[in-house]
C-alpha cells in the first residue's frame, strides 16, 4: 500500500484540524473486493458457508477493518512529528506515558496491545504532545513485531527532532500468547531503547521511576 492508492471516501474521514494533522480513513475499493475475495475461500477452508445470512457481509467487513488496521503505511511518521515542531530552549525530559498501543503481530496476523511510555531531551526543539502517539500509531498500525516497533519510533523521534535523548518502552500483551500455543494468559512482553542520555544509568533510572509511578 503506497501513499496516493486511496481513493476517497465522504463517509470514511475524520479531520483534527485543531492541532494541525488532519486524518483521512479511506477504503480503495478495488482493494477491498481482492482481500474480500481471499476471506471468502479461507471461509470455506475452515469448513464455513460463506454465502449463509451472518457471513456473508463478513469477507468485506474484514476486509475493511485489515486496511485500517494496517494504515499506518499510508503515514509518514516523521512528517508529524515536523508539523507542530517549535523552538523552545526547554531540556529537562519530556514523558508521554500510558500510550495505548494496537498493533498486528507479523507471525500469526493477531492483535498485540498494551502501553508505550515515549521520552525525549529537548536540545532547542519540542514538539507538540498529541504527535507523540500519533507516531506511536503510525508505526504501530503495521503488521509487527514489538522489538522493531520500539526501535522505530525511538529512532524516528531521534532522527527528526535531534534531541539529547530518546527513551521507549513498550509492554504489551500477545493474542498468539494467550489464544494459541502457548496460551499463558497473564503474560506482558516489556521492551525498550534508548539514545543519548537516556543510555546514562541516572537518566535512565529517572525516566523508568516516572513511569512506574501511578500516583
């Protein structure tokens, strides 16, 4: 899926022009009747009738719901963060903590969730606070695997905004985990990265007591 494939859609568009970015929810329609098409022979693969009254809207409603799910390669990450940069001489650490995080696992195509605490050191330039998770998002709305999307997003902010240092971490839980193989239904993937001064022991430490509060 390549930025342009779209076509537009009046009923699918959601528009944020408060903070400048504005989003469009578009279905190509031609795309959807080719993944639609694929659901309904997987449908008679595992034994179902695709043409009985409760299944037969449902190859295009998944269809649907895997191109938004998936829409994060129709954004540009850093393009978001660069539209609402600022100067500001501001350098203590920046936390956005609690980022709700859903995303597509690239081995079995079930969901992963949980939360991304993002963190960055201003050196001259800030960025406005709601881009932060919609980078989160950008990349997030993928097929994934949790370790690449933390390294994604820590070095999209590093890259863009040149600060003093980056710091993610993300802890989420697998549906491959818990519905599937192994099936442990409590368990938490936790990951991170981190750059500059946050690979400083001090900095670090700071940064993960803030975010392990609750208070």
């Amino acid at each position: 899926m390549k930025p342009g494939d779209n076509l537009p859609s009046s009923d699918m568009r959601e528009q944020n022009a408060m903070d400048g970015y504005a989003r469009n929810d578009q279905y190509n329609p031609e795309k959807i009747r080719r993944i639609a098409e694929h659901y309904r022979g997987v449908l008679k693969d595992i034994g179902e009738d695709p043409d009985r009254e409760g299944l037969v809207k449902t190859p295009e409603r998944v269809a649907k719901a895997l191109q938004y799910l998936t829409h994060g390669y129709d954004l540009d990450p850093s393009g978001i963060l660069k539209s609402a940069m600022f100067t500001e001489e501001y350098q203590q650490m920046v936390i956005v903590r609690d980022i709700e995080v859903y995303s597509m696992c690239e081995h079995h195509m079930l969901p992963f969730f949980g939360k991304a605490h993002v963190a960055y050191i201003p050196k001259g330039r800030i960025v406005g606070l709601s881009k932060v998770p919609r980078v989160v998002d950008a990349f997030a709305r993928r097929l994934q695997v949790q370790e690449r999307l933390t390294v994604q997003i820590r070095d999209c902010i590093q890259e863009t905004l040149d600060p003093a240092g980056v710091a993610v971490v993300i802890e989420a839980q697998h549906m491959c985990m818990i519905m599937r193989g192994i099936q442990k239904q409590h368990s938490i993937a936790s990951t991170s990265a981190f750059t500059g001064e946050f690979n400083k022991d001090v900095t670090r430490g700071e940064f993960l007591r803030l975010i392990a509060s609750r208070n």
